[in-house]
C-alpha cells in the first residue's frame, strides 16, 4: 500500500495540511507519536481571531476559555501602557481540545490517523519515500507519495530531508497558576531585562487563573525557569496578584527565522518544523494552518498528477513566502532590534507612546498577526511627532 500523502506530527499544522491534501482527493495518513492528540502541550494557547479563523473554524465554547481585547504593556520602571483593541482581539483556548477539533476535522475529510507512532528515518526507493515508524513499541515502514514534515521545532522529517534545522530556538516556559487579574479582558506584557530578548506574559483563563511565562533568547546568563521563578518571586505587579502555587507547567522551544528551503523532492516542511511562526510574539498557530493550506493542495496534487519533483514543489514555497514572508522578515527585526534595547530605552519608548492620540493610533491598526502596518501609521509624520527619537529609530530600522 502507497500513499499519496502522509503527514507527520499531529499539531495544528499537521491536521490542517492533512485535511486540505485530503479534500484534493488524495489517499492521506497522519502519523502521531504520542498516545493522545494535543497532549503535552507546549503553548499559551493565545490565538487572535484571525488565527481561529484561518483554521476554518467558529470559536465556540468547546475551546475557547476566555476573549481578551487588549494589553496592559509593563515597561521596566513599572509604567503600564494600556493598549484596548475594543473588541474582542483573540481567545485564550484549550489547546487540547483545539488539537483535537483540528485532528477531527480531518479524520472526516478522509484522513487516516496512526497514534503512537514515531517516524525515526526516512529513505528513497525509486520515487517513493519509505518512513521507519516505531509503532507501539514494534518498527514497520510506511510508503508515500509525499511528505509532509509538521512535526515541530525538532523536526527529523526536515534533517532526514537534508533541509537542515530552525537555528534560532528561543526557549518558553509557564505555569498556569491561580492570579487574580485586574481585567480578564486584557493579557499582561511585560518587557526588559525580567525576560531578555523576548517578553513576559500573563494570560488569563479567567479572573482567578491566569498563564504565566516568558520565553528568552538563548545564550542568556540565566535559563528560561530561573527569570520566571525570579519575575513570580521578584516583580511586585506579579506578587501581589500570584499566590505561587501551581495547577501546569509547561515548556517548549518556539522556533524563529524559517529553514532556508522548506521543500525538496518528495518532501514540504511546514510549521514549527520549518520555522514558519511570528518573532515577535512566537506565536505559530495562524502562521502554521496559513502554509499548511498551501502544502496540503500542492502535496496533494503533485502526487495525485505523479509529479513530486523539487522543481514542481518549489511552488509551496513561493505561495507561503508570498502570503507570509514579508511580514516574517519585519518581525526578525522588530525582534531583533527590540531585542537589544536596554531598559532605559524601553521606559523612555513605552512613555512616548503612552499619549491619547498614539493611543488611538494602535486600538485602530494594531494587529498581532501584521505588527508591520500599525509601524508603518506611526511612522507618518502626522504621529510620530508625538512619539520621541528611539521610536522612530525603532520603526526605521524594522521596516
Ligand atoms: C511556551 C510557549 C507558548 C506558546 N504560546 C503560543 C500562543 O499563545 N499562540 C500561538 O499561536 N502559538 C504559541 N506557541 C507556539 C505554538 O505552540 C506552535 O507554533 C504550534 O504548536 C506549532 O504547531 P505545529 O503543528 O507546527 O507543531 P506542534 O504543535 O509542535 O506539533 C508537532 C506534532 O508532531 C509530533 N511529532 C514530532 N516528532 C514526531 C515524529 N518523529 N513522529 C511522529 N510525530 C511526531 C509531536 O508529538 C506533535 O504533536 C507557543 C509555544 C511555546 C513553547
């Protein structure tokens, strides 16, 4: 038995990417190492209304805990810069039940779904890729058409491929734990030195639990769990909400900066295994289920016309470069550039642009999704008057 398409890794990419190759009439199979769809998790589980939208799906109560529509930003000397989009702006979701919708999703679109099996190898026998599954403890091969590589930030479908790895790894932890919000309508940032490189966060569930993580550059004096114990431990905005028990733990990497090529022949990479989610909120949901759309069809169609030649898949890769590579690449550098300003630099920023009329500028074009286009409108001349000199060095350099 040949397959057209088979997917590995069970997440948000893998289920979206299986269920477009399946709806092209393709004979599909999703492989997943672990026992149980969406477990562990490693994520906040904060998707913006675009990102649910994108996965073809209504939030509905199944999944989605809470609305939030807006942020509280904490700059390092503890002003709060507060930033409401009016409406509801994204869903803090379980993750577990979201996975599993997707997974459903394709399961009845005609996909073919194997738990507990780990692709550890793959090879090439005239045209047909060979899969080495460790299934329930016993090795078997799986041959296919196509692969498609959705088995996260690790990926072994991507190094098998020759397409190499995510260099830039930034490391997340959080624990759900019980916090007393001032708003559940609003998440909580908080940026500087407390998380280097990246950003702090709290989420809430609900008034009286919230997430909270951080994710930091590697290569930083500290790891990622000794800046949360000292933010929980240390941060009065935090103490005074937190009682500093624990309900969840959880840790991951988030892949930033996409391999150079996500295709050769036979084989598409796509989600965090091709580094295909945002760098400056590390969120990968929206981004993921956007490529894999396109890997699904193209997949699909390159093996069902018997043709899954690298020349012939290249199109993936222009098509999701073409929806998503340009804003990628100016999240690099607001990441970067944000990345390596001191505290100082953050304080006087966040100041400048606590004022009525900046305000007013980023509950109307501020988008998670496109950080690029509320820049882009502070910059016009008419804002960026308000707003002082290392702003406007910021908005420079990113775009
Ligand atoms: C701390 C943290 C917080 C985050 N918060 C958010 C957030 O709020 N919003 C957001 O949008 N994103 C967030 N992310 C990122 C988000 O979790 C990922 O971008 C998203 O899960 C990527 O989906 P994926 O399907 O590409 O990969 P994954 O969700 O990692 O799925 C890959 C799947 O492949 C399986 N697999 C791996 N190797 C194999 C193998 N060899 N054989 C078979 N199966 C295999 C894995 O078990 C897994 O199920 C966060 C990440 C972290 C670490």
């Amino acid at each position: 038995m040949i397959y057209d398409v088979v997917v590995v890794g069970a997440g948000p990419t893998g289920s979206t990417a299986a269920r477009y190759a399946a709806s092209y009439g393709a004979k599909v199979l999703m492989i997943e190492e672990h026992a149980s769809i969406g477990t562990p998790v490693e994520c906040t589980g904060l998707l913006s209304t675009r990102a649910v939208a994108e996965c073809d799906i209504d939030p509905d109560d199944d999944f989605v805990l809470n609305s939030v529509r807006g942020a509280f930003v904490h700059s390092p000397n503890g002003t709060c810069l507060p930033i409401d989009g009016g409406k509801t702006k994204a869903y803090v979701v379980s993750r577990k039940i979201f996975d599993r919708r997707l997974a459903s999703m394709a399961v009845e679109e005609g996909t073919e779904l194997l738990l507990k099996g780990r692709v550890t190898g793959m090879t090439e026998e005239e045209g047909i890729r060979a899969l080495s599954v460790m299934h329930m403890g016993k090795p078997t091969t799986i041959r296919t058409k196509m692969v498609i590589g959705a088995d996260g930030v690790k990926s072994t479908i991507a190094r098998h491929a020759g397409l190499g790895k995510v260099e830039r790894v930034l490391s997340g932890i959080q624990v759900e734990a019980p916090y007393n919000s001032d708003n559940d309508d609003f998440v909580e940032l908080f940026v500087g030195s407390r998380a280097p490189g990246f950003f702090a966060w709290t989420v809430p569930v609900n008034e009286k639990i919230s997430r909270i993580g951080l994710a930091v550059e590697k290569g930083n004096e500290h790891n990622a769990i000794d800046y949360l114990k000292e933010i929980i431990s240390a941060d009065p905005h935090i103490c005074d909400r937190h009682s500093r028990s624990t309900l969840d733990l959880v840790v991951g990497g988030i892949p930033i900066g996409p391999l150079e090529r996500t295709y050769t022949d036979g084989v598409l990479i796509a989600g965090d295994a091709a580094g295909q989610v945002k760098p400056t909120s590390g969120g990968g949901i929206y981004t993921g289920a956007a490529c894999a759309k396109i890997a699904g069809e193209v997949a699909a169609k390159a093996a069902l016309e018997g043709d899954v030649s690298a020349q012939r898949l290249g199109s993936y890769e222009k098509r999701w470069k073409s929806e998503l590579g340009r804003e990628l690449g100016i999240g690099m550098r607001i990441h970067d550039f944000a990345g390596g300003m001191s505290d100082d630099e953050l304080d006087e920023m966040i100041m400048s642009m606590n004022n009525p009329a900046i305000l007013e500028m980023i509950t109307k074009y501020g988008d998670m999704d496109h950080p690029s286009r509320l820049i882009k409108k502070l910059l016009n001349p008419m804002n960026s008057r308000h707003l002082i000199g290392v702003f406007r060095a910021f908005a420079k350099a990113v775009l």
